[in-house]
C-alpha cells in the first residue's frame, strides 16, 4: 500500500523537474546566439527600411555591384574583421564598388582619400613624370595606408608588384616608404552591414495588390545641373582624363574652378570634402606639369645651344686655310719692282710687310688678276731663291681666293 502511495509522488517531482530543465535549455539556446553577435562599433544609427516583406537579393560573392552606405562614420579597414585597422570612413549615401563579400564584410575599390604605402628603395622616379614611380624589384608588396597607422606598422598587404610596373606617388614620404594611389587590385573593407546595392533591382519586393495604387516617380530630367556628389564625380572622372593626357595637354583651369567652388560650400558635405581632396590631387599634377614643362624648355635651350655651337664649328673649320696645299698664303698686291712684260706681284703678310714675290706661270699666266688684288690668296708652286733681289718667287700654277665673302 505505501509503495502504491509514494509512486506517483516521485512521478510528479520527475516531471516538473524535467520541464524546468527544459525550461532552462530554452532559454540558454535562446540568448546565446544573441549574446554572441557583437555590433560593428559604427553601426547605423537609423538603417534603411526595405518594403514590407522585402529582403536584400543575395550578391553572388563575386560579383562587383555598387553599394549605398546606410550608415554614418561607417570604418573602411585593411582586412575583413575588427581586428584590422582603419583606413577612413565613410557617410551615409557614400557609394563604394563592391568587389566581393565575405562572412558579413564587403570587399571595396578604395574610396576617394584612400592611399597605400611602398618601400622607397623599390621605386625610381621618372624624372620626366615626378608623380610616376617604377618598380626596380620583384615581389614588391604594397601595404594598405591609414592616417592613424604610421607607415612602418601598416602590415596589411594589399597587393604585390613586379619590376617595371609603376605606381602613382603621392608626394609623400614616411619611414622609408612612399605614400602612393591604391594600385590596381588592391582592395579595402566594409563591414556589410552598413551597405545596400545602389541598384533598387536587387531589392526583392513582393509583387503588389492589383487594387493597390502605384505611383511613378517622375523622370530626372538630363539637361537639369548636377549638383553634390553626381557633381563631384562628373568632375572626378573628367580629372582622371585630363590626367591621362601628356603632360604639355594637361589643362586644369576650368576643373579646378569648379572643384573650388564646390569645397567651399558649406552645405556641400561629402562633395565637398572629396572636391577639396581633389584639389590637392590636382595640384601635384599641376605640379608635375610644371617640372616636366621646365625641362622641355631646358631640353629646347640645350638644343638651340648645341646647334649654334655646331654652326660656329662649321664655320670656323670653312675658314680654316688648308696650309699644306698652298706654298703661301698672304694679300696679293701689284709689284712695282718688277716692271715689263712680266706678270709679277708681291704678297703681303698681315702687318703689310712684303714676304715674297710672285709670277704666274703656265696656262694661267694669261689669267686677269685684278680680281685677287688686296685680297688674301693661296698660290700654288715652287719656291725658288732670286739673288738679285734677296727675295723669294713663287712662280704660281693655280691661285686661290680666300676672302671671297669680304
């Protein structure tokens, strides 16, 4: 009887004890998975709200779209995790390429303002482009850039260049190491949480009532100014083509203006702290126009010098008198002494003294020499000795003139 009476006791026990253990099991699987999921510290204040029942589409891992950030002070980091240091930021309505995702981060095309660092000894300079680097190593890494890291502890490589490749220099230089534009394939970080595709097609919407009324948005109008960030980008990309011109083409008067004046809105935001970046930017091109410009005018002058100095070489050696080929060089002049039938003349030296007489002789003896008289001639023919004068004579076949150009 007793054994009849305690059982169902313990029945009862046994069974409001295994529903408070399942009571507890509730509610420890309940709290941990949200214990667990730890915010990015910058997360959005007021996130996007999608249409009822509508989720972001899926984005295959790789493939690139564009993105809306949809927070503010949003981190852009060196690699996929907290633990990675920060390069920027970013605001809300910013746009970044996405290249690909990856356990809650977005992979970027390094915004505006982003730079990365390169070993100094693997770079030379293109002395006709100063802003262009080329690589003089192999395996060269390149190294995400932050302002709050100093060059030599930004350990996150971005990408690794090869000899000859170049890189853009930003006119920088930190611990041995140059401040350079991201260089193709060197990518940045987002958490994902903060970005939305820019393109409302990968917003999954359900299908609406037919009796719901649907309102269409009325068209922009393309002949309508662009203004803020459309604005900046229009003239970002019009930058980046004048900048891939050569470097006497290069004309950034009217952009600077316009970047000019949108940095100094003061309502003008993200456009006008990009703006104000690109100004900088445009002044080391403008910079590197100038160096470049310099020295093709040095080049020009060095040029121009060169060839007067070749000219008055040319000159000089026309006016040098082949010595070897003439038996005198002097100022022909009529003689006096020797009178009569006989062709004879003197020649003189610079200072007038009279070195030698001289007589025609052969085929041109019948020759008119009046045309050679005061003027310096080289006379071809033997030198002989005449006693009876103690002078010198030159009986000359061929006669040159010297001093035509007089």
């Amino acid at each position: 009887m007793l054994a009849r009476v305690h059982s169902p006791v313990r029945w009862v026990r046994a069974t409001l004890l295994s529903g408070w253990l399942f009571a507890l099991l509730l509610v420890v699987v309940l709290i941990l998975p949200a214990a667990g999921q730890t915010p990015e510290p910058n997360a959005p204040r007021n996130p996007v709200s999608l249409p009822d029942g509508a989720a972001a589409a899926p984005t295959p891992a790789n493939e690139s779209y564009v993105a809306e950030v949809i927070g503010d002070d949003v981190y852009v980091r060196s690699g996929p995790g907290t633990n990675f240091y920060q390069c920027s930021k970013l605001y809300r309505g910013d746009r970044v390429q996405v290249v690909k995702s990856q356990q809650g981060w977005s992979c970027i095309v390094p915004p505006p303002g982003c730079f990365s660092w390169i070993a100094m000894q693997y770079v030379s300079i293109n002395p006709q482009n100063p802003t262009v680097g080329v690589l003089t190593g192999d395996n060269v890494g390149v190294y995400t850039g932050s302002d709050t890291q100093e060059a030599k502890y930004s350990t996150s490589k971005q990408v690794v260049l090869s000899r000859g490749q170049t890189v853009k220099l930003l006119g920088e230089e930190k611990d041995d190491y140059y401040k350079i534009a991201p260089p193709q394939g060197a990518y940045l970080w987002v958490s994902s949480q903060f970005l939305q595709p820019a393109d409302k097609s990968l917003i999954k919407t359900p299908a609406l009532d037919a009796a719901k009324t649907v309102t269409e948005k009325k068209p922009t109008d393309p002949n309508a100014p662009l203004t803020g960030l459309d604005l900046y980008y229009a003239l970002s990309e019009k930058v980046k083509a004048e900048h891939e011109k050569k470097l006497s083409e290069q004309n950034y008067t009217e952009l600077k203006k316009k970047l000019a004046a949108l940095a100094a809105n003061k309502d003008g935001g993200r456009a006008a702290r990009y703006a104000e970046y690109t100004l900088k930017q445009v002044e080391r091109y403008e910079l590197a126009c100038r160096v470049g410009k310099e020295l093709e005018d040095q080049n020009k002058e060095l040029q121009k010098t060169t060839s007067k100095i070749d000219e008055a070489r040319t000159t000089q050696l026309q006016g040098i008198v082949r010595r070897d080929k003439y038996a005198l060089v002097g100022k022909l002049e009529t003689s006096s002494v020797y009178a009569g039938a006989a062709k004879r003349f003197r020649v003189l030296d610079e200072s007038g003294k009279t070195i030698c007489y001289v007589m025609p002789t052969g085929a041109i003896a019948s020759t008119d020499f009046s045309k050679y008289i005061g003027h310096k001639v080289g006379l071809v023919g033997p030198i002989a000795a005449r006693p009876d004068t103690q002078q010198s004579l030159i009986e000359f076949t061929e006669i040159d003139l010297l001093d035509s150009d007089k």
